[in-house]
C-alpha cells in the first residue's frame, strides 16, 4: 500500500512540474512577442513600417519613396540573412496626428522592429518623442527640418536623406562666384522654406555676397504677381528661390512670363526645377540653377543602372524621392545583414545602422556618427534645352557636405 501511494504522489508530481514547465514556456513565447514579435532575433521576418503619405497633397512624393524602397528590396528578393523583409505601409495624409496613430498602431499591433519615412517635417517632429521613448530603430528617408538631427536628436533616429541646411548652405557660395554679388530671396512661407532660405543667406554673406530684399509668399500661393512686380523693381544679380510641387510650377513659369528671367538668373534648390515638374514647367526653367543632391542625369554608374532598374519597374523616370526610398531600403538591408539578421536589441540595430556607408546612385554615403545625419555631396545643375524639352545638367560637385549639427 504505501508503494502504491508513493507511485501517486511521484506521477502527481510529474504532471505538476510539466504543467509549470508548460506555462514558463507559454509566458516566455507572450513576453517574446511583447519585446518585437517575429521580427525578433528568434522570428524569421524583419519587419519594416513605413510612415508616408499616400493620400493627400504629397501622395505622389509617397508613392516614389514605396517604390524606391519597393525596387531595392525586389533586387534582393526581400530577403537578407535568411529573414524576409516585410513592410508594412502606413498612410500619414501628411498629418501629425494620424502619423502619430499610425506608429503607434505599428509598433503595439505589428511589433515592426525599424521604423522608416516620413515626407512632412511636422510629421517627423510628431513622432520623434514615440520613437525615442520606445527605442525604436528610426530611419528619416524624407523630412528634411533641420531640428530632427540637432535639438530633437535622438540615439534611435538617423536619417538618410538631406537637412535644409544642406540644400541652402551648399548653394551660397557658388553663387556669389557665379551669379553676381547681390541676390534677392523669394521663399514659400513655411518652416521649411525658411531653413533652406536663411542656410543660403548664411554661405552667401559670408563668401561676400549682400542680401537686397526678400519676399515670403504664403505656401499654396497661385499667383505670384504682386511679388514678382516688386522684385522687378529691385537691383540684383540673382534671385534665390525656394518652392515645391505646384508653386514651384507656377513661381518658375510666371517668372519668365514677367520678364525677370533675362534680368535676373534664378537660383534655388532642386525641388524648382524637380524631376517630375520640368514637363510642366518646359521651356521656363531653361537657365535656373538648383543645388541637390541627386539628379536623374548624374554620369555614375550606379545612377545609370538605379535608373534604368527603376524605369524598367515602373514605366517612369525615378524622383528624387524614388531614390530616397531606394537608398533607405539598401540602409535596412546592410544593417540587418551586419547584425547576422538578429534586429532584437535596439541599441545594436541602431549602432549598426550608424555604420553604414556605401556608393549610391547619388554618389558616396555616409552618417555623421554625431549628428546621425547623411554624408554627401551635394551638385550644383543648370537646366538647360534640349530638342525642345528641359533636362537638368550637373555642372559643380560640393564634395561631402556635413551638417553642422548644434
């Protein structure tokens, strides 16, 4: 009898241990899924969330930054390290508060271990305090606001695209060589606008140059007019514009249609004479010179085959947000890879990522390792006339221009 009872207790017992063996296991596969799901170190899928928009004024910038990202990962059959890359795609409508939703939702309900996008700078600022809090990984592919890599830097956010800083300073100098050594500003009345347009004035006065005037027209403008009169009626050598998208289009062609054009050489950043608004714009952009730092005509080997690819793809030419997208996704890639395909520890991806470099369609990447911002060299292009359409020809190279930071 007392062998039978001991035979009990000892399966009792058994069944014990198993079932709390069982339920360590249950609460470790629950806490793993907490800390990153399958994109952890023991998933087999890296997942990627993109914040862009897809609907809205800038939905076409979004859709070439997807389809940059799109063709990168194509060419490497969405897989690095034996982890398949999934990306899932968020719609900002260029709004703060819907982007701040949408990151949030990614990372409770997807468990996305890198986060990338963003076009607006306001939708950058909205998310940055999520992104630093959570600790997650955070690629900047777009906006461009200066603050993002200097008062709101952060360890988990680098980006790879451009500063206002960058755009506007890299130009300065270049004109008062070049254009003359007076210049008028005209800029979209907006944050960004503003960046850009004060970095121009900074390389400007300080290689000699005077500032004669400026003028702010309000972002969404349509007619150019009363701007456009009393800049004719200033004495410069040049104008300096910022503007995008279809105030671009507008600013551009009614300043030829003023007569300025013949008057005052047009200076500004890549987006007045932009890949994808030059067909609008034709012929008045003939003669403006733009700083940027990609442009479809760029003679490297790498832009040759990244545009060829891209308009095989899609049945277009790539934009500069195409390459954006094109070279970020290339970033994930190589940083996954370096970690072996474990992306589990934040700290590890974004040190990885910090490390990157390599040859892109836009020429030689790097990160400023203090700034997190993107090492690059930035090209000075004239648009010029050719068999009756325009086409953006590069004529001076600024060699890897870093962001002062602070």
């Amino acid at each position: 009898m007392k062998k039978t009872w001991f035979k009990l207790v000892s399966v009792v017992l058994v069944f014990v241990m198993l079932a709390a063996c069982g339920e360590s296991a249950i609460n470790s596969s629950s806490d793993a899924d907490a800390q990153g799901g399958s994109g952890g170190a023991s998933g087999d899928t890296v997942k990627v969330g993109t914040i862009l928009p897809f609907s809205g004024v800038y939905a076409s910038l979004g859709k070439d930054l997807s389809d940059g990202m799109k063709l990168y990962f194509d060419s490497i059959n969405w897989e690095v390290e034996g982890k398949k890359i999934e990306l899932i795609e968020e719609d900002t409508e260029a709004d703060p508060q819907v982007a701040l939703r949408r990151v949030r939702k990614l990372m409770d309900q997807d468990n996305i271990d890198i986060l990338t996008g963003a076009v607006s700078t306001a939708v950058a600022y909205a998310v940055r305090d999520d992104v630093d809090s959570n600790k997650l990984p955070y690629l900047a592919s777009h906006a461009g606001g200066d603050d993002l890599t200097r008062a709101q830097r952060s360890d988990y956010i680098w980006r790879s695209s451009f500063s206002s800083w960058q755009i506007g300073h890299s130009m300065g100098e270049w004109a008062y060589k070049n254009i003359g050594k007076t210049m008028y500003i005209a800029a979209a009345d907006y944050a960004f606008g503003r960046e850009v347009s004060s970095a121009f004035k900074e390389a400007y006065t300080a290689a000699g140059g005077k500032i004669v005037g400026e003028v702010y027209p309000p972002l969404g403008n349509n007619d150019y007019a009363s701007y456009l009169t009393t800049i004719s009626g200033v004495k410069a050598d040049g104008v300096y514009a910022f503007f995008a998208g279809s105030d671009a289009v507008r600013f551009v062609q009614q300043y030829e249609q003023y007569g300025l054009k013949e008057k005052m050489p047009l200076v500004g950043s890549g987006w007045l004479v932009a890949e994808d608004l030059r067909q609008t714009i034709d012929p008045a952009a003939e003669g403006a010179f733009a700083s940027t730092f990609w442009d479809y005509n760029l003679e490297s080997k790498e832009n040759q085959e990244f545009v060829k690819a891209y308009e095989e793809a899609y049945d277009r030419r790539p934009t500069i947000e195409s390459l954006e997208g094109y070279d970020a996704a290339r970033i994930i890639a190589e940083t996954v890879k370096s970690l072996g395909g474990d992306v589990s520890d934040p700290d590890k991806v974004v040190d990885a990522m910090s490390k990157v470099s390599f040859t892109s369609p836009r020429g030689p990447i790097q990160f400023d390792q203090e700034t997190h911002h993107v090492i690059q060299n930035m090209y000075i292009t004239e648009t010029e006339l050719v068999d009756g359409k325009t086409e953006n020809k590069v004529i001076h190279t600024v060699d890897q221009v870093k962001d002062p930071g602070q």
